[in-house]
C-alpha cells in the first residue's frame, strides 16, 4: 500500500505537502508548468484537422446566421439558435484543436500550509462550454417570439438545451464519481487529520472575508436599533412652517377646482344626444387621438375617473398633512415625506399624459369647454412639483440641525434674494408652461380637423369604380362611361393626425414639461427651506433641471423647428429662451458645486458592487468548506476486518 501511494502522490487533492517557516504567512497560488499522464495523452489525442473542421463549420454558421439578422432585420428562435450551435461547435473545435491536458497540477500555499491538487482542465471547459450554451439557449427559446404561441423552433430550440445541461450534470457527476474512487483508493492509510488542517483555513478565510464585507457595507447593529424609538420621537423645528402651510393650501385649491371644473364639463356635455356615457367618452373630434397608450390612462376619455377620484383622495391626505405638521417630529416628519412622495410621483406620472392631452385638443369645443378642460389638466404638473418638493424638505429637515452662530448679514441678504428669486422663476415657469401649451395645441390643429379618418366609409368611396361581390368582397373595376361624380359629405374631406408630427410635438412638450416641474420644484424647495439650505441638497434639483433643459433644447432643434409655430401673438420664443437659458446655467452651477454628492454616490456604488463580489468570494468559500468536512468524513480510515480462514475440510 504504501509504494501505490507514494507513486500516485500527484494525483491527490488538498494534501500537505509540507509546511513554510511561520513567518511566510502570505497566500500564493502557484501552477508549475507540469503535466500528467503524458503518455496516455499522446495516445488519445484527436486529429488536428478534426478541430480545424468543426471551427470552420462553426464561424460558418455563425457567419451566416449574422448575415441574416443584418440583411433581413428579422430576429426568430431558429436564426438564434443556428447562431448557438455555430457558437457551439467552434468552441468545441477550439479545444479539439489546442488539445488542453486532462489533468493540471496545482500547487496552492496558504498561511505557510502547501497543498498539491490537480483540476481536470479539459473536462472543466467543455462542462463551462456547454453550460453557457445551454443556459443561452433555454433564456433566448423563452424571450424571443411571439408570446401567445411558440413556434416549433422555440419548442426545439428549448429541448435542445435543456438536454445539453442535463448531460453536462450527468457527465460531471460521473466525473466527480471517478475521482472521488480515486482519491479513496489512495488514502487509506490516512486517518483524515492532514484534510482537518485546510477546513480550519478555509474557515479562516470565510472569517476574513466576512470582516471585509462588514467594512465595506457598514450596517446597523443591533445595540443601535435600541435608541431608535427615542430617536423617532425627538422633537423637530421646522423652518419657515407658513410656507409649508401655503404650499399645502395650494394644493388643496388647485384639486378642488380640478374636481369642480371636471365636474362642471360631464354636466355640460350631459345634454349631446348621441353620448350613451359621459364617463366613457368625449363628444366627436374633442382631440386627435381617442386612445393613448399613456402611463396612467389608457384611453382619453380615463381622464375624468382619474381626476374625480385622485384630486378628493390627494384633498384629505393634504389635510392629514396639515394634522402631521402639529407637534413635528423625526417620526411625523418621515411619515409625512412618505405620504407626499406616494402623490407627487402619481401626479407626475398623470403630468406626462396630461400634457398630451392638451396638446391634442381640438378646434370643435365651446369655449367653456376648452376652459373647463384645460383648468382640470392644467394644475397637475403644479401638485406634483409641490408635493415633491415637501417630501425633499420633510426628509432634509427631520435631519438634526448643526449649530452654526456665524450669521452674517452677508448670508441673510444672499438669501433673501434667493427667495425672491426662486418666486419669480416660480411664476415666470407657469406662465412659460401655459404659454408653450397653448402655441403647440394651436399648432398642432393645423395638423388635422378629425379625430378619424374616414376615406374607406361607404359614402366616402367613388362608387362609379368600386362594387361588392356575392360574398360582400369589394373589387376595383374600369369603366369607359363617364358620369357626374357624386357629393360626398364633408367627413370624407377630414385629415387626421400624422403620427410623426405628434411624436416630434409630444417629445418637446414632455421634455419642457420636466424642465417646468424641476423649476418649480427647486423654487418651491429653496422658500420651505431657507436658512437649511446647503450645497448638497441643491445637487438632485440641480442636477435634474440641468438634464430637463438639455432635454428640452435637443427636441426642439431635433424636433419642432422645421415646423411653422402658430405664436398667436404669444412670446412663445422670448419666453422659452429666458427659461431655458436661466435652468441650464442655474442646473450647471448647483451640479458644480455639489458635485461631492454625486462623488460619494459614486463610493457607495462601487462599495455595493465590491460586497457584492466579496459576499459571492463568501458562499464559494462556505462551499469548498463544506465539501472539506464531506471530504474530512469520507476519508477516514477504515477499521481492518479480521477474517479467520476457515480449516481445510478433508473429504475423503
């Protein structure tokens, strides 16, 4: 026994060779430039050529395969899958060609301990190869193609793959039998205390990479969660409270005359005899487009149900806020950021296709209707940016304040001209905002009379040169007769709306949309906050108007200015261009000088990223330990069994 262990000593994993003096305690992986079983790697090598063929077969399918999705544009389950199997075969072909050796020596020294152990190199790149492809295949069999139905090379595509993993596990459970017989064969004369010493490592290891993750993402003990309800319960001072108070009576205002001016609208359409519902339609030709793939609402007409129960939902949370702002605390002051945060991201979701709305209005209203309809849509990219801007105040205010007694009349007049002139640009926004949607609707009717085209209407067609056969099929005939064409009515003369102008226009009104609403928020901000302003928390608002007026400047040149603006005596270029101009250059300043924000957003990604990686290092290490402790069990040495031989029976 022991001359078969010492000459097969190479082939045993994770056993101490020898140990390093205790003061090399560095980790060192060292791969020597040694094969093993040369000779019967000679005898089974496969033929150059043979790996040369399949690369070759495998980049021409690939190649062609390539060549279809370029040419044709047309991305289907059996294209994608040739593509896998070109992938495939090549990746094969490669290793036939390079002819990886079955098995690799490595040599690991951890904390002074030395380890020899060899890894089966080419059976680990063909279970990765097929691994990879097969788990390709089985996400691109699922996510490309129609998905009512899969075709049948889905269904093949999805079969193939899943048996190629199958055999992938089946082979590699094979192989690990194998080795695991042979590794058993050759250490039964060890009592499993040489494989004790590298678990106690690995659980080293994992104890070091646990410390590393808990530096690198801090989280809170639990000694520090005891304090927490104090901490909640600590009482806050809120600066510059008659503002809050303002902002939130504002909203109150605008979602009751929201809900009256709706209301007001279904009374007065109430009385169009050819309506069954006033909730589930508008009359004929009251905008462009009768459904809208929008956010919110999915057809036009959504609007109103939207409206008459958000505005009286958003009224009585705006008095629990009102409620919340007695007596404040850290705990009243979150919970009040939380319920203004909830409505001011719906009411700006509900902004995006509100403004669609209006520009999409058309010439056939009354004019209290046209008034009604633009008082109920109007406001609501006002409450979001209120409703924002007092959740970003509670969050920043409910922080504890630091003492400073360096007031100067240097700092008190800086901000006081700063509220002044965050209330002109708040004014100077939503007369820019009304302004702008005023001369793209009016532009936009230019576009189209009817919300429908009506060209293949019976009435609408040239009779003279269009019958219905037996089965109600029409056909198209010629004719040599001549005959006074018939009057047609007037829908037959309606242009509807070109998609693309709608787009280029809807693109420009969204994008001046956002940059309205960061303005807004910023000057609603900068009149909470006050004396608590610093430059950090002016980094997101600057940030995102520098990013809405960037936006706004593209689609306009990209978009709207090759068409003829209806002005209709409105500053329409004067007005846009101050607030543009003042929002990127405002945006730029406040993104430089809080520029730190973004700087440690930037650390604590990366830090996210790097524990993530660390806490991965963590479960591969907890594994390998936990294959140790089976490794431990299984190779412990066996109690010899005594067989008494048996007395010869003489028979005679």
């Amino acid at each position: 026994m022991s001359e078969g262990v010492s000459d097969n000593s190479e082939d045993i994993m994770g056993v101490v060779v020898g140990d390093r003096s205790e003061g090399d305690k560095d980790d060192a992986i060292l791969i020597p430039d040694q094969e093993v079983d040369l000779e019967n790697m000679k005898g089974k090598k496969f033929p150059v050529f043979y790996g040369i063929c399949l690369m070759i077969i495998g980049a021409i399918l690939f190649s062609i395969t390539s060549f279809f999705f370029l040419v044709s544009g047309y991305i289907g389950a059996c294209p994608v899958l040739w593509n896998i199997i070109g992938i495939f075969v090549f990746s094969h072909g490669l290793i036939v060609y390079f002819q990886p050796p079955k098995t690799y020596s490595m040599e690991v020294v951890t904390n002074g301990k030395q380890f020899i152990s060899t890894l089966p190199i080419r059976h680990i790149l063909v279970c990765m190869t097929n691994t990879i492809c097969g788990i390709t295949g089985i996400i691109t069999m699922c996510t490309i193609g129609p998905y009512y139905f899969w075709p049948a090379g889905n269904i093949i595509g999805l079969v193939l793959s899943i048996l190629l993993l199958l055999v992938t596990c089946i082979s590699a459970l094979a192989s690990y039998s194998k080795t695991s017989k042979t590794i058993n064969s050759h250490i039964l004369n060890y009592s499993g205390t040489n494989i004790k010493e590298p678990a106690a490592i690995t659980r080293e290891l994992i104890s070091k990479q646990v410390e590393i993750f808990s530096n690198l993402l801090p989280l809170p003990s639990v000694h520090s969660l005891n304090n927490l309800d104090k901490v909640l319960k600590q009482p806050r001072l809120l600066t510059n409270k008659p503002v809050l108070v303002m902002s939130i009576l504002l909203a109150m205002v605008a979602c009751i005359a929201m809900f009256s001016a709706q209301l007001w609208d279904i009374a007065i359409s109430e009385s169009d005899e050819e309506r069954t519902c006033p909730f589930n339609q508008d009359p004929e030709d009251t905008f462009s487009r009768t459904v809208l793939h929008g956010i919110v609402g999915y057809r036009v007409s959504d609007r109103k149900i939207i409206i008459l129960v958000s505005t009286p939902i958003a009224f009585l949370l705006c008095t629990t806020l009102l409620l919340l702002m007695r007596g404040t605390t850290v705990l009243r002051m979150l919970l009040s950021g939380l319920i203004s945060l909830g409505m001011g991201v719906f009411f700006f979701l509900y902004s995006l296709d509100a403004v669609q709305y209006i520009i999409l209005l058309g010439t056939k209203l009354s004019n209290l209707s046209f008034i009604l309809k633009l008082v109920s849509m109007m406001p609501i990219p006002l409450l979001a940016a209120l409703f924002v801007a007092f959740a970003y105040s509670n969050i920043i205010q409910s922080m504890e304040e630091k003492k400073d007694d360096k007031s100067s009349k240097v700092k008190t007049g800086l901000l006081s001209i700063s509220i002044i002139l965050s209330i002109l640009f708040f004014f100077l926004s939503l007369a820019t905002m009304t302004t702008s949607n005023l001369v793209i609707m009016s532009t936009v009717q230019g576009h189209w009379n009817t919300t429908k085209e009506h060209t293949w209407d019976v009435e609408c067609r040239d009779n003279n040169h269009f019958r219905y056969d037996d089965y109600g099929y029409g056909y198209r005939y010629d004719t040599t007769t001549t005959s006074t064409p018939e009057s047609k009515p007037d829908k037959c003369y309606g242009k509807a709306l070109d998609w693309l102008v709608q787009d280029n226009f809807t693109l420009f009104s969204i994008c001046h949309l956002l940059m309205t609403e960061s303005f807004l928020l910023l000057s609603v901000f900068v009149s909470m906050n006050g004396r608590r302003i610093t430059k950090k928390t002016l980094f997101l608002p600057g940030l995102l108007l520098f990013a809405a007026a960037t936006s706004s400047i593209i689609s306009f040149f990209s978009g709207i200015v090759q068409y003829d603006i209806q002005t209709n005596g409105f500053p329409f270029f004067i007005m846009n261009s101050i607030n543009t101009l003042s929002a990127l250059v405002i945006g730029f300043i406040f993104v430089i000088t809080g520029g730190s924000v973004f700087i440690s957003f930037l650390i604590i990604v990366f830090r996210i990223i790097l524990s993530i990686l660390v806490f991965s290092l963590i479960l591969i290490m907890t594994t390998f330990d936990a294959l140790l402790k089976l490794a431990t069990l299984t190779c412990k040495t066996p109690k010899p069994c005594n067989v008494e031989e048996q007395p010869a029976v003489a028979t005679a």
